[in-house]
C-alpha cells in the first residue's frame, strides 16, 4: 500500500503543477493576472493530501482544503474520479475547476468552500457541533460519526475569526476536529515571524485540544542517531526561517558550504553531511514532517479519541518544485524551460500530461483497483438532499391592537413551540448572546437550550421566580453563542448545510441585532456562497431603535439584504405580513438543494431556494384588521401591495417599507385634500422587487418580449405625470429605484447618518422621516396650491 501511496503522491505533484502551468500557457495573452501563488503553496501540501485522502480518510469525514491547495485537490478528485480532465484543463477558466474550492462551483466532491481566509477552517468546528446536535437527536449514528478536517495554512492562522471559533468550541466540548497547519513559513508577502509554533501551541493546548508536531521527518530521525546528528538537529531548531527557506531554494551545495562553514569539515556533523552527495543532502535537509509519507500516515492513523487535535506540519513552500523555499514562490510561476525539465524528471511523454499513470512505473490494473477501494471514495459522492419537511398550511398572526415585528416574530415562534410534528422539531435557533433581547424567550422555554450534557436551570433549582426556564440537555433546540456574530453565521452556515453534509434537514433561525449583521458580514456571505439555508432574524433595526443611539442603530443593512445573493431580505410593517413570509421562508430554504439550474423567470430563486432575512423593529404599530386573500399573500411574498391603491389621476405616490407605515399612511391623508388619488404602497421586499425587475429587463433583451415583473404591474397603473416618495428607516437608496421603473420623479427619505439617542419623534425629525418631511416633498415635486396642513403640523 505505502509504494503506492508513493506513487500517487508522486502523481498529485505532477498533475497540480500541469494544471497551474497549463492555465498560464493557454491564457498567456488574453489574462493580464497569471495564476500565481498556487503553484508554490499546493505542493507544500502534496503529502499530507495524499495521506489523508488515499489513506486516512473514511466517507463520512469532511475536508476543508487549504485555498491554494485547490490544483491538488482537483488533482486527486481526477485520479479517484470524481473530476474530468476538461474541467482540469479549464482551471481558473469560465467553467473549469475553480481556483478555490467551492462546494456550488465546481462539480467534484467539495465539502467545504474556502477562499475567504479563515472561515473555511472555523466553518469544521461547527459542522462538528452540527454532527454532534443530529447525533444527540438520534439523527444521526454515533458510530458512523465523520472528522471535520481543516487543512490551515500557517499565515491563516492571523485571522481573527479562528480564535473566536476556538473559544466558543471550548464551550461546546468540541470534538472530532482536526486542524492541520501547513507550517511552511512563508505567506504571501514573505517569510513570517520566528517562534509562532510555540504561540500556536500554547493557544490550542489552552482551549482543550491536543497538539501534534511533525518538524522531522525520518530521514533526518535516522540522521540525527548518528554521530554529529544531535548537533545538526540543534543548528536546524535554532536556524531561522528566513535562512532555512534561502538554503533550500539553493540546494545541496549552498547546504554543504553552509554547515561547512557553521561545524568545520572535520568536525563529526561536517563529516556527517560529506556522507550524502549534494541531491542526497538537499533531500535530507527538506526531509520535514509534512512531507513524510510514511510519518503522516503512521500519526494519522494512530489517533484513537475523538478530542480536537491540532497537527502542526513543518512544510516547505513549493516543494518538490523549483520555486521551493523562495520568498517571492508566492506570485512565482515555473518558467517553460523548468517545466520541460521538471517534467522529464517526473517521467512524463511530452503530450501524455493528462493521462491518469504516465511516469508512474506501477502495473495500471494494479493502479486503479488500488483507487477503487480508497476508503474515502468508497460509497461514492457524499452529497446528500435531507428529505423536505411538511410546513403548516398557514401560520397564525398574534393579534393585538398594537404590536412590533420584533413581539410578533416572538409569539409566531412560541406558538411553534407547542407543536409536536417534525417540522418544529427539526426547527434550531441560535443567538449571539441576545436570545431573551431579540424575543426567542418564549420559544427557548419551551424547546429548552441544547447540550450533549444534561443540566438543570439552577435557579428553577432553587425556586427563584424567573420569566426564563432555560434547562440544558440533548433534547433542546437552542444553541447559545457568545457576543461573536462571525461565530453565528458561520453556525447558520454548517446547520443550514446539514441536509447535504450529513443527510438530515434542519431549519435553522438565526437571531440578531440588526446593525451587528455588519460585523459577521464576511461570514454571512460565505454561508450564502455555499448555499446554506437558514433565516435571520435580524432585530431590532433603523434609528427606531432610538434610546440606544446611533451604535445600534442600522442604516446600510437593507441594502446588503438587496446586494447579497442567495439572501431574500424582507421588512414587513405588520404582523399579518411577517406571518405569511415567516411560513414561505421555512418552504423556500428547503427548496431546490444543490441546484443551479436557475429558471430565469424572476431571478428570485424561487425555484432552487436559499436563505432568507427579515429586518424587524421593536417599534409598536397599531395592527390592520383584515383578511388576507391568497393574491394579497403572493403580493406579499413577491415584494409589494397597494395599502391604498391610485386612482386615475394619481398625482403622487408614497412608498415605504417597514416601520414608517404610520407616517406614510398620516401624509397621504393630509395630502388627499390638496393633490389627486394619492397612493401608499406596502414595500415588503425591495430585495424582491427589484431583482425581478432585473430580470425582467434581461429577459426582454433575450427577446421574451410580454416579460412583466411585479413592480411593473404594480406601478403600471400610475399616470406618467405621477410622482414617488419613498420613506425607509434605512439608507434611502433602497427605494429610490423605484422611479426608474417608469420614469417616475421621485424624492428619496431616509437615513444617511449615524444616529444618536433620543425619542423617535425626535430622530424621525431630525432625519426627515416624520410626516412634515413627507409632506414637503410632495409639495416639492407636485405643482399646485400649498399643502394646507404642513404649516400647521411643521
């Protein structure tokens, strides 16, 4: 098995470097930015890759590859199968293998995308405490439990995100975790500080884990038992990177003159190295613990226990490779000529590149039955689709005369608490530290707070009066994060994947305050990019947050709700709203798994699905009563609804979303007696309205002529001559697309400053938001005679 593991590792070299080389080669002309860094930083990683996916590694573990090591991982999915050689062909080209790994780009078996330094990495902790909440719900086998594997390049570890991960998987009693660190010394600018192996130990040894260091691999074990040895191994700890790194780019002879030059040629170690020819010599000086097959095997395999293990794996940039060891082999390249002889070295036919055995002197039959039992590769692709979940017909708004989103969204989910069905079982919430402030109070009441361990509240213990009965065990549906909103959407992240990581669908909500998505906002994208499915739920929102002041006031967040994709972002004014959207979210997060195969009817995903965000407020409104039909619901759903339709002589439309409801609803009232067929629309979703306008603006162009999106149809029914006001507690951008639907004048109000304490009157004032500011504005962009109640109510 090891001498062919040898020759697979062997193989995975040659073909990661093609691969880059070949992408240059064939875009040399038409691509200014050449693919650099891959090349240097994949090979470091060559033999732990080989080890762990032909050796180690069983289907249920999960793997999050290093960014730059995407060429090797393409390269042994090509040799297992699972990848074609016209994606290979194609890397970093429109539709080829990507340069990082991404779990809906490419077409092998991703696990976890990374890119985005850091996140990858953290994103196994959590698929970790993911696996552990099936497997206490009895979802999911104890025994067929996988190991989340990060591979960690040595500069990622400066990514703070990492150490909010660690912490808050001490608090979990994280397991089966494995993090290797690729410690090759050198990032992308040059060669890193001295001394951060000791540092990394003693962080991971402080938050519980055990730490493996592979420094020496064993040929220099063998090396350092012979006379001379001891002293050799001492010159190597106390060498600094940045000479190790130069000598290694210089070979041999560099090697020879400079230990010469440190012990004398007659000294037991100079005499130690003139036992190895120059070649032998630079092969023992690299001969470190990331690249020795057999060692990584051997240290691999021999862990037993489920504690989270960090492996600290002394690597060398680019070896194996001519750029090995340079400082600048980040943005280096291997040049045709070191191609050519980099190739006849490795025994590969000009014009055989690509064939799967070329240069390997192995019998080919013996070859791929040793492939066709790799464990790792042996029940086939590990994507799974967890089966959907029935949803209530209808979900029952809370009524009350007054009420905010924020209460409303509390009571729905209380009310889900009562059911019994699978769907509210399989339904988890999560939170940064503000469960009780962000209204899922209720609902950890009566689901309680999830743990493997079982712990009672100990002040129900006591009989304390508390509003909160929040017990621990496995049977609670509520995981409670620390204040580190990077560490909840990257929880949203690996729950909202546990359908296609483990096989079992889960219905996660997520709940913040509103201004803190801007915080967590690299990893709420990276969940959208690897199609995660969950809901945010984020509260409270906009300068109505008012005695707070302005650092927990949101102004932008509406639209990143607009800019990110895979996220349907809603601000509904009414609870009857959020109850109709509320129950569409929990279908359109199970829909269309994996797919990419979008239907370009509305560019609203609303065939394949994705995640959803609903921005609510604590502000109380006064609640319509009424019915609402299924046409009103859809209208809801798509976007947007007359709350008072025009007539046909519409001279001034008033637009909000959210909150401002009262005040749009005042100013069409004062404005009925002084401008004709005054109109309020309901803006549920701009995000919504606006990508099906899109859409429906390409879909023209491609000739679909009778294309209509819900926007036109809505604002199709105003005279030209009409006008807009949008009102939003947000930026104002949000909604000042409007008017280019039709052509429309539009006024735009909102915020576009940091906010302060105060009362809402007052900063709606301020802001110019209030009815006044409405008003004004109408009368700005309406010819006629002056509004009679502005000066009376200014």
């Amino acid at each position: 098995m090891r001498d062919i593991l040898r020759d697979l590792e062997r193989k995975v070299l040659w073909l990661s470097a093609w691969t880059i080389h070949n992408a240059n080669h064939l875009r040399a002309e038409e691509d200014v930015i050449k693919v650099g860094g891959h090349q240097a930083s994949s090979a470091s990683l060559v033999s732990i890759m080989t080890a762990l996916y032909f050796g180690v590694l069983k289907p249920q573990d999960r793997v999050a590859v290093k960014p730059h090591a995407s060429p090797v991982f393409h390269a042994i999915q090509y040799l297992l199968g699972n990848q074609t050689r016209e994606k290979l062909e194609a890397f970093r080209a429109f539709g080829g293998a990507q340069s990082y790994p991404s779990r809906t780009k490419d077409t092998d078996d991703v696990d976890i995308s990374t890119g985005s330094v850091g996140l990858g990495v953290a994103m196994t902790a959590f698929a970790s405490l993911t696996q552990d909440y099936l497997i206490a719900k009895g979802w999911r086998d104890e025994a067929r439990a996988g190991r989340m594997i990060a591979l960690v390049g040595d500069a990622e570890l400066d990514e703070g995100n990492i150490y909010e991960t660690l912490l808050e998987g001490y608090k979990h009693g994280l397991r089966n975790t494995w993090w290797i660190i690729d410690y090759n010394r050198q990032s992308l600018d040059g060669v890193i500080r001295e001394g951060l192996k000791m540092r990394f130990e003693e962080m991971f040894r402080a938050v519980g884990w055990d730490v493996v260091t592979l420094k020496y691999g064993r040929k220099m074990e063998r090396a350092f038992a012979r006379e001379g040895g001891e002293a050799l191994r001492e010159w190597i700890d106390k060498t600094p990177n940045d000479l190790y790194s130069a000598l290694t780019f210089q070979g041999g002879k560099a090697w020879r003159e400079r230990l010469h030059t440190d012990f004398g040629r007659n000294s037991p170690t100079g005499r130690l190295i003139d036992d190895y020819d120059d070649a032998a010599l630079s092969a023992l000086m690299c001969n470190l613990g990331g690249h020795d097959l057999e060692l990584l095997l051997d240290t691999f395999l021999s862990i037993d226990h489920e504690r989270p293990t960090c492996f600290i794996a002394y690597t060398i940039k680019g070896m194996g490779l001519p750029l090995a060891g340079h400082k600048d082999n980040h943005s280096g390249l291997m040049t045709a000529q070191q191609m050519a002889g980099f190739r006849d070295a490795m025994g590969v036919r000009e014009g055989h590149e690509w064939e799967l055995f070329e240069g390997l002197a192995r019998d080919e039959s013996e070859l791929r039955k040793f492939l066709g039992e790799v464990p790792f590769n042996s029940e086939g692709r590990r994507r799974f689709d967890g089966a959907r979940l029935e949803i209530p017909e209808a979900f029952t708004a809370p009524t009350a005369a007054e009420m905010s989103t924020q209460e409303g969204f509390g009571r729905i989910l209380f009310d889900l608490g009562r059911e019994e069905k699978d769907f509210a079982r399989r339904i988890v919430t999560t939170s940064p530290d503000v469960t009780v402030s962000t209204n899922l109070g209720g609902w950890v009441n009566r689901r309680g707070v999830f743990d493997r361990e079982e712990a009672e509240d100990r002040f129900k213990e006591q009989k304390i009066a508390s509003t909160y009965r929040w017990s621990l065990s496995p049977q609670g549906q509520h995981i409670e994060l620390g204040i580190a909103e990077n560490n909840l959407f990257t929880l949203l992240a690996a729950l909202g994947l546990s359908h296609s990581l483990f096989g079992e669908r889960l219905l996660p909500i997520g709940t913040l305050y509103d201004p803190f998505i801007e915080r967590g906002l690299d990893a709420l994208n990276y969940a959208c990019y690897q199609n995660a499915r969950f809901i945010l739920v984020a509260t409270p929102s906009g300068v109505s947050l008012a005695p707070e002041g302005g650092a927990h006031q949101s102004i932008a967040t509406p639209l990143i709700g607009m800019a990110q994709d895979g996220l349907a972002s809603f601000e509904p004014a009414f609870v009857d709203e959020l109850a109709i959207i509320l129950r569409w979210a929990f279908d359109y997060i199970q829909r269309g798994g994996d797919s990419e195969k979008e239907k370009e009817q509305s560019w609203l995903r609303d065939e394949t699905g994705g995640s959803v965000y609903l921005r609510l407020s604590t502000r109380p409104l006064e609640q319509p009563t009424r019915k609402i039909d299924p046409t009103l619901a859809q209208q809801i759903i798509d976007g947007g609804y007359w709350l008072r339709p025009p007539g046909p002589n519409c001279e001034i439309v008033i637009a909000y979303q959210g909150v401002l409801a009262p005040e749009a609803v005042a100013a069409a009232g004062f404005l009925a007696e002084d401008r004709r067929d005054v109109a309020v629309l309901a803006v549920t979703s701009a995000d919504r309205l606006n990508a099906g306008w899109q859409a429906a603006t390409r879909a023209r162009v491609r000739g679909e002529r009778t294309t209509r999106s819900h926007v036109e149809t809505l604002l199709s029914e105003l005279p030209s001559f009409a006008a807009i006001i949008t009102a939003i507690d947000a930026h104002p951008a949000t909604l000042s697309w409007l008017g280019g639907v039709f052509g429309h004048r539009t006024a735009s109000l909102g915020v576009e400053h940091f906010g302060q304490s105060g009362r809402i009157a007052d900063l709606y004032a301020h802001h110019g938001l209030d009815v006044p500011a409405i008003l004004h504005a109408a009368q700005s962009l309406v010819q006629g005679r002056p509004i009679r109640y502005l000066r009376l109510i200014s």
